[in-house]
C-alpha cells in the first residue's frame, strides 16, 4: 500500500507530540543490548515462570533482522515501555502487535500511548495500513485504551484464544480475546460518547451490588444502543477471587458473542466500565 505523504506526516508529528508529553524517547531496538532491555521490560510486567521469558531474546533479534516491529520508550537511559509486532498477511498490509508493556513505576502517565503511536506511525511508514491485536474484553481500563484512546474497532471475540497461560497476570484464568483492529491513516481516538451509564442504553450484562454479573434480557425491536457493563478492575478480582472472575469470563464471553452474531458492532466505551453496542 502507498501511504498518503498527509497521513504519515500527521501520524509522525502525533507520535512525537506523545512522546514528549510522556517524557520519553521512542525508538526501535536493533542492537543485541536494546533488545534485552526490551525483553526485560516485557518480564518485569508479564512475569512468566521463574527462568522463562515472555519471549526469547534470540527470537527478539531475529524478528528484528527480519524488518519487524521491536519498539521502545526510553526516559533518563532506561527502558519503560516496549512493544514487539510481526507482519501478517497479505503482504505485509497488517502488522500484528503480539505484546507490549509499560514498566510499573511509569504507568498512567502516556507511555503506552506513546508507544502505540509510535508503532502507528512506524507501521505507515513501511507500508501498512492496520494493526491488529488481542487483549483481554475483561479488562476495562485496556477496552478503554483501545476503544476510545486509540479508536480501533473491536472486530471479534475469541473464546481462549491462546489456550492455557503460565503468567502471572493470566494464570489460572481461560485467554478469551478480543481482537482489535486499528485503521493507521486515520487519526488516534475514538467516538469518545459522553454519557452517563443510565443515560447510555439498553442494559444486557450489569455488575451487581455484590459484584457478580447479571445478564438482562434485551428487549424490544433493535434497540439503538445496547450496554454491556464489565467489572471496574478485574485483575483484583482474579487474584482475590477467582471463581467471581470466571463468572465474568463466561457472562462477558455469551453476550459479546451473541450480540456481535446479532450485528452488532461495539462503537464506545465509556470510563464507567461498559461496551456500547449499536445495531
């Protein structure tokens, strides 16, 4: 694909904005030491099992030899956020951003922004036009990012996409994934709905006083906009309560799938802790 010089221009001059505003510098590892800091950012967040890595480092230098996508955020000489991408196919329109992590201490603060800008802008410069990627629909602050931050459109629901996971931020739960799409020449950001979650829609899945979810019929003929409400912070639930969590993995799984099989399409989330779903 040819990129239009406006699009990649915008996107460049965007991703530096990011950068500068999270006080970091964004760059591409290449070198055998870039890359270990690269895979140490990754470790430190995903924590795999003792004497594991979340990816090989010879796999990371060989993705980079090969023209893929190893990014990097740098402040005061140290790596904070990183990201590693593959091509898929067909010729190398999409770029599939397999991981990325942001280090403890600098998250909430536009790194992950700007390193997703940064990739954007990459990935239009060799040529592609999308960047697909999963991540956990439970995960409300994440659905918030992707949604609304970025404006990348939630395009399926995968039931334990990745089967069994040994980390520590998915062990012991099923990896169902959403898969995300991001259109690269159009500008970052979503639909950003401003709403209040009564004044929202149609409520199919909700968060009871006691924390568990309850499924709602939805009613009458195509309602404009169906809500589908998520827990505000699962991740304390799966490590205090387990079972609550799988609870909610089924729940979310039946109504994501069941609407978008019904055509929908997810076009917001708001900070509350919902998917919008318009017909």
């Amino acid at each position: 694909m040819e990129v239009r010089p406006d699009a990649l221009s915008e996107a460049e001059a965007a991703a530096v904005a990011a950068a500068r505003s999270a006080g970091v510098t964004m760059t591409t590892a290449a070198s055998v030491e870039q890359i270990k800091e690269l895979q140490d950012v990754l470790d430190s967040t995903w924590q795999p099992p003792h004497g594991r890595s979340t990816m090989p480092k010879e796999l990371l230098i060989a993705m980079s030899h090969a023209g893929n996508y190893l990014g990097i955020a740098v402040r005061d000489q140290q790596a904070v956020g990183a990201s590693v991408g593959f091509f898929a196919t067909p010729d190398r329109q999409t770029l599939h951003s397999h991981v990325a992590a942001v280090q403890k201490g600098s998250r909430g603060r536009g790194v992950g922004y700007a390193v997703k800008l940064h990739q954007r802008a990459w990935a239009l410069a060799v040529g592609s036009e999308w960047v697909e990627w999963t991540f956990d629909p439970l995960v409300a602050r994440n659905a918030y990012f992707n949604i609304e931050r970025l404006g990348a459109d939630l395009v399926s629901y995968e039931a334990n996409f990745y089967g069994a996971m040994e980390d520590s931020l998915n062990a012991h739960s099923e990896s169902d994934r959403a898969i995300m799409r991001w259109h690269l020449p159009k500008p970052a950001g979503g639909a950003g709905v401003q709403c209040t979650l009564a004044e929202a829609g149609q409520l199919a899945l909700a968060v009871r006083p006691d924390g568990r979810p309850e499924t709602v019929p939805v009613r009458g003929v195509e309602p404009q906009r169906v809500v589908v409400q998520v827990p505000p912070d699962i991740e304390t639930v799966r490590a205090a309560q387990p079972e609550l969590e799988s609870l909610w993995r089924v729940a979310l799984r039946d109504t994501l799938t069941d609407l978008l099989a019904d055509g929908y399409r997810v076009t917001g989330f708001l900070r509350a802790g919902a998917y919008l779903l318009e017909p």
